[in-house]
C-alpha cells in the first residue's frame, strides 16, 4: 500500500462529499508575532490587547487572514494538491475571532462540480469551514478550483454549479459578540478617519511598497501548513521559480493598506477575489483600494465597507484591466471584502 | 481628504507639541523567540526565566533593545517619514523591563528645532517615552533627526537647541526593581569576568561575525512596526538597495559582543550613538567593544559599566576613526551605553 | 586576562570530566510558532493541543527535534568550537516531553578520547544531558566529534574508547506518561497507516522538497543558539559559501517525512547518524526513508519503528552509497531513529 498521499483527483469528489481535513493546530502568541514579522501589519485591534479590550474583545485576535490561512492551509492535501488554478473564492465570513490558545481544524463539503470539455480537467467547489476546539465554526467561504483528472477515461459527473452571492450583503456579515466602538482611540489606532469619512467609488493609493523574498513567503506559508511543492521547491517549475502562495500577496496588501485604511479594522467577509497574475520573489508589492459600497450593521457605532483591495508589482495605482477587460500584467490580486469601521 | 499619512515636515514641528503616537504594542513569547532566531542574542537573564529568577526578576524580561525597537518604531510614522538622516541620541535610559504581555506606547515631546541654513531642512529634537499599559514609563530617550520643508518659504522657528547630557551620570540610571546579582551563576551566565575583572580603556574584539539577509533586517523592522520606506522596497533608492534599519546593526553588534561581556547583563542607559555608515545586505557585521567608564551603582552587587559597542563590515578591530576625525568606512556603529554587571 | 571563549582544544578535555555548559533556554510558544515556520512541520502531536491531549498529554510539546535542537546548541562552545568535524551520534534518548515555559541547560560528559596519528587532532567523545528547570533529563545522547590540538606537543592521553550501543533496544527507549493511542484520530493525524501497516525493509519516498535559503537555516541556528561561526560568516570559507547546520538538515528531512509517517509522532531514540555531505543555501532537499525495525512497546497500543531517515540533494531515492561504501555525493543525512506509532 502506497503510504504518500496522491492527492484526490476530479474524479474522486462526489457532490456532498465531506472531508475531514488533517492536522489541527494550535495558534499562539507566536504565530501572532510572526505575523507582524512577515507583514507590515499595524491594524491596532490586532495589534494590541489594550486596544482590543477597548473595542469590547477580550484580548487581541489572531489576524483574520491568519485564521483564514490556517483553514485554507489545511485544505490543500485534499483539495488543490493537483489542482491546476485557484479560480475563485465566495461567500466567506468570519464568524468569531481566533484568539490564541484556540486549536483550528477544517472540514470541506463538496459543493459543484464541472467537468471541463477538454475531458482532462473538471472544476471543484467546495464550501470550507474552520472550527475551533469547542466545535464553533470560525470562519467558512467558497473556493473552486481546476483539477486534474487522473483516469482520462472516468466518467464525467452530472455538473452542479452551485448558486453563490455575487456579494454578501450586510445581513450576512457576523459582527463579533461585544464589539465596541464606542471608544475607539483614533490617535492610537493611526488615521482620523472613519467610516463616513470614506465615500463609495473612492480610491486609496497604499503608497508603500515590500520587496519580496524567498525566505519569507515559505516561512509564512510554512506556518500555515500549506503544502503546496510548487511554493517551496525551486526545481518544481521549469523556470527555477518559486510560486508564491496567492494568501501571502493577499496579506502583504491587507498590511500596505493601513495606510489609509487604519480604521478597517476587522475582516468580515469575503465577497471574491481573484489571483490574477503570479507572484515571485524580488518583485515589489504595492497596494491600493476602492470603496464599492458601505452599509450600517446592526451594531450602533460599527460601520461596514465594502473594498476592493487591489495588489500590484508596480505601476501606477487604480488600473485594474486593459481594454480587452483583462487584468493587467501587473495586477496580482484583486480582492473584494467587507471590513468594519467606527462609524 | 486625502486618507494616506503624508508624515510630519519639519514646519508641522513645534517647541512643546507632544505627539502621542499610534498602534500600541503588547509583547509577549513570539517576540522573544523572534529576537533570538534574528539575533545571536546569549545573555542568560533575557534567554531563561529561571535565570532571571536567581538575579529577582519574577521572569526574563524582553531584550532591552527589542523594547527600545518597538518604542522606536512607533515614533516613525510621525518623526522620521520625512527625515534624511537620523543624527543622534542621547539621555536614552530603562527605566523598568518589559514583560511579556505587556502593552507599549509612545509619545514624544519636540524639544529642540534649528532650521539648516540652506532652509529646505531642518534639526528636530524629541524626547520619546515608552510606556506601558499601567502608564508606566519603561523607556525614554532624546532623538534627533534632519527632516525635510515641505514649503521652503514656511518660516524658520526659533531656533531652541536643547541642552544634553553628553553622558548620563551612574546616578542618572535606574536598576530594576528587585535586581540582585548576589546568586548570580557565572557557569550558567557563559564567562567568570565580573565587573571588577574590567578596567576601563579595555578593547574587546568580540571575534564572530554574521552576515546579513533581507529577510532577516526585513522581519525585524517589520516586528517592530518600523515603516521606514526605504529598508522594505528595493525600488526606492536608485541603487535598487534596501538600507538597513540602523537598530538591526545595533542588536547585531550587541548579540555579537556577549562573546567577551556575557555579564553585561542589562542595557540601562544609552549615552549617544552615531549610525557612521550605511549597512546593507551582503556585508558581515562585526563588533568590538570599549570600556569607557565604570561605577558602583546604588545597589550593593550590581556594578555599571560604560562601553562603547562598534560594528563594522570586516577590516582590522579597535579602529575608529582616520586623520580626518571621520568614521573610517568600515564602522557602521558607533554607540555610547552603559550596562550592568555583577561586582 | 583575554575575555573571550577561545574554545577547547583536544588537551583540554579528560575523562571523567563535566561541563556544565552555559545559557539556559527557556522555550515556549514562539519557538514552537517558529518551527513551524522553519519546517514545514505536521505531525498532529506537535501541532494540536487538543490532538495531544487525545494521546494523554497536558499539551502539545516543542518537537522532540527542537528540544534537541536546544540541548545540542548549548555544547557547541565548549564541545565543538574547534572542531574540525562531527563524527556520529549514539545513545539519544529522549526521556521527557519539553513544554512551553519549560528551561532546558544542558550539560557534559567526557566519555572518551583518542589522539589521531597525525599528533595535531583527536576525536572526543561526549555524553551530553539536557535538563528542565526541575533537574529532570528531558534527553541524552552520546556524541563524538574531531577536535584540533593547539599545542601539538601536548602529550596525548591515554585512549579511551567507549563501547555504544550499535542500536537501542525498544527496552532503552522511554515512552512519555500518560502516552495513549486507544483513541488516536487517524483523520486528523492524516494518514490511515498504523504500525502494523509497516513492513521491515519498506522504503518510502517523501517525494516534497524544499530549497534552502540562507535567511532560514540562520534564523533556525541562532534559535538554539548554536554559535558555530561556519554558519553565520560568509568570509569564514575560502568559498564563501556558509555551511548549514547539520540539524537543520534533520528538521527539514524528519518534516518532510510526514508524507508517508504521519503517524510516526514521537522521537524517542537516536540510534546514530551520519552528516554524509555538507548542505549549502540553494539545494533543494529531499528525503525518504526506509523501515529498520518494528518492536511492541510496554505500552499497550504505542509500537516502536526504527527507520532511517535519508536526506538528499535531488536524485532518485532509495540510493544511499556507491560501490566502494561511501555515501553517494547527493545524500545529506543518513539518520537512524526510533519513533512511536499507534498499533
């Protein structure tokens, strides 16, 4: 019996199929400091317990997209260890926060299937979910993904293409138990402006700029426990280069845009987002946003909006598609979530 | 409104403006285990609670220059955005160790300002205190900086230039509470030389040497919340070079000179220090060191001892400064500080 | 009085002689965060709280390789300062689970010593301990290295040679209190193979490689504090290249590992090993492993496998010497070990 794992293939998922996924892991105050490390974050929520304590959370949380990325991380043996492009993710939301001392576990449950006409690769969807150590979804989203069929010849399965928000609305966003900001410290937190200080349709050049290196996507992708060879083994692709994971473009961005955006403070949801060019080590990120929409939550004080978070490798800022409606060359990330604001 | 910081110029300053600067900090493991996989850190009362213990500390505190690096770090976005050199320090002292879980802020008080006579720069002297979330001064010190105009014909001030200590007296330091080198290990420490072993004018050639990776400065800066543009975006600088922040040359050089001073336990005060050149990836930090003074201390077994700590990217140890009175080339560090030492 | 380590030459050691070897190390939730950042580390008990619970421990320990990690790099100035190389490994126990907030010292034995012909080196053998903050030997292992004359008219001492155990007997090895797989998750742990699914003589390819980079195996090195200058300096060798450390190579093979003994969760013996090659930044390593030995433990349900763990540098797996007995140029590591696994 083969002891390594094969990965699955796209003849091997069945419409609600659940799968378990492998390696719980327990987050600490280590992860947290790496993530400062690793990224130029300065949100103050996740930055200091004081401050956190002062928007009603008991202590600081683990960053989102580091939740984000030990879930997803978790789903790579199973999902998209042959799969050929990450093509999309939707409806994600975070449903509390991750708070260190938590131990995270996923769980996938195939939701679509489609196979492609070449009869050599079909799409999978699958909604994720991330639970902590008492059993509490954390967070859960959508990802679909091209894979690899290994038996040419198996049958195609009857194609399900699953019904997904285009854009979560603010009924569906999750506002964290106790969340305050009634006291919101905007001198601690960095920037004066809040959430009816931003008007949809503006856009927010990041104007920093990070340099990026090999050891430092592996080390972050590494804690994240993704596995993916084509990351971390520089004789895997014919060019000698190293793919870099498409989560560590997304929370360079998120980082870069603090500045302009310090009072988005938490991540709410995940409406898409797309890779739309590779990243590699030496390039430089740059970063800038839009507001597509804003919206009151439930929450007196607590505001959301609605960003487009877009990444670059250089270039001016606020161009996203040539004429022919393609991403340009050096856009990487185009990403589309809710955050929330003192109003 | 534009939403970006644009940072402070050097007519945003004024005599007595005080400057509460954003995202606090709490500090903890993740730190600590950073600090010493970045830094050949050895000093035995930062590396094991039960040493720290054995000399009444009620744990290993942070690395007294990690605290001086987050402190540091959040003063930039409003000190040195816009600064061409940083020019020196100087009445820098500890004032109480930081712990882990502890919350730090900062604030600075601008007390000194001298427009350049070409009038497109000009001198800004600040006094940063660090404080805790008891609202506790851990740290302070004086910093000064060269900042742009933004509008040249913006009037010059008045010129203040403060008066400084050029060095701080033994009188002027403060021991933690509870320090007590009376049980103190000299096995577990690393070396036998106690404080009465040194004699002042003595040179010490601490022999290791580490060369520097961008991922390394880059990390570190970053953990420190350090946004300095120009040592994370290599397309910054027309040499496609990052500088290296200059307090990652500082705890190389003083990891480095545990191998000659391991008992030099405890940074207390730090009397001036000039970054004489540029440090970059590539090179290989060395670090020699000086006794300049030495003073029995307030509390019976602790001795202070004042060296001068001097990296420098390889040539010959003890070398200075040439004929012309300039730092020679080689020497990146030059720093004034006083540390204490069982008698 | 020079004030730095020189290290010990081959005169300075005699039999019977204990070091006690300096810095103690309190370790924690950030080394462990680290780890997994520098490896790409996956086995459930090291990564769950909650999954080492489940196999009756308090918590999650550091990785047994950390731990030695630790140990190891506290010997390194007075064991291995002027070594010329290090000759094998035996008799590595380990006896206790190290937790965070747990203080590892670590201190020597001289076992064994044997002037070479040539006068000018000798190879000195050592039993090295690692203690908590309770006294308590959390490892052990025997280790013997090649150390430089200074004075070659030393007169040489008279040859000691010890008699180690070629291999540990499941007898020798200890198994963790509490240790209890009754209700072991395989879905979690991530693969479905228990001991008795081993075959002596089965070989497995881990097939995953990582590329080496310098930033990561110094950050990993300094994390034990293992000062050996041929890691850090790139003027040390004439080629410029720094030479990895040998553990570094072990972490990154036993992680890959997982990929096929995901369930070989605890390290408990060291039966020796072989650094066949030097490792260098910019190879990409790979490894695989082949099944020594099984044995039933005293504890119901934990078995024991003895496997040899090989890293390479590229190559077809499976190959590890020539025709004339010498370790083939690609193979980095030959180690040879005793884990535990679910029956």
């Amino acid at each position: 019996m083969a002891k390594t794992n094969p990965g699955r293939f796209f003849e091997d998922y069945a419409i609600g199929q659940v799968i378990d996924h492998a390696v719980p892991r327990t987050v600490g105050q280590g992860e947290r400091a790496l993530y400062h490390a690793l990224y130029p974050a300065r949100h103050a929520l996740y930055s200091s317990d004081e401050f956190a304590r002062g928007c009603g959370l008991p202590q600081s949380p683990l960053d989102d997209l580091a939740a984000f990325h030990v879930v997803f991380g978790k789903t790579v043996p199973d999902v998209s260890l042959n799969a050929v492009a990450n093509l999309g993710y939707a409806e994600g939301r975070w449903l509390k926060p991750v708070y260190p001392g938590d131990t995270l576990r996923a769980s996938s449950e195939v939701i679509g299937l489609k196979q492609n006409s070449n009869g050599k690769t079909g799409v999978v969807y699958v909604r994720t979910r991330g639970m902590n150590q008492a059993g509490e979804t954390v967070m859960e989203y959508v990802r679909w993904v091209m894979v690899r069929k290994n038996d040419v010849d198996a049958p195609a399965p009857e194609t399900v293409v699953p019904e997904l928000k285009r854009v979560l609305s603010v009924d569906d966003l999750v506002i964290p138990d106790g969340l305050d900001f009634s006291n919101y410290d905007f001198t601690l937190a960095g920037e004066p402006h809040r959430w009816g200080d931003y008007e949809v349709g503006e856009q927010i050049d990041h104007v920093d700029g990070v340099t990026i290196e090999e050891a430092e996507h592996m080390m972050a992708t590494r804690l994240w426990q993704n596995t993916a060879k084509v990351h971390f083994d520089a004789t895997f692709r014919p060019d000698g280069q190293r793919l870099i994971y498409g989560g560590h473009v997304i929370s360079m961005a998120r980082a870069l845009s603090f500045n302009g955006l310090a009072n988005a403070q938490m991540i709410v949801g995940l409406n898409g987002g797309a890779h739309a060019n590779p990243c590699f080590s030496g390039l430089t990120v740059k970063a800038w946003s839009e507001v597509l929409d804003k919206a009151e939550t439930s929450v007196p004080g607590v505001g959301a909006v609605r960003l487009r978070l877009v990444a670059t490798r250089g270039g001016a800022p606020f161009r996203l598609k040539g004429d022919d409606g393609k991403y340009l060359p050096e856009v990487m990330l185009d990403l589309d979530y809710w955050a929330l604001m003192p109003v």
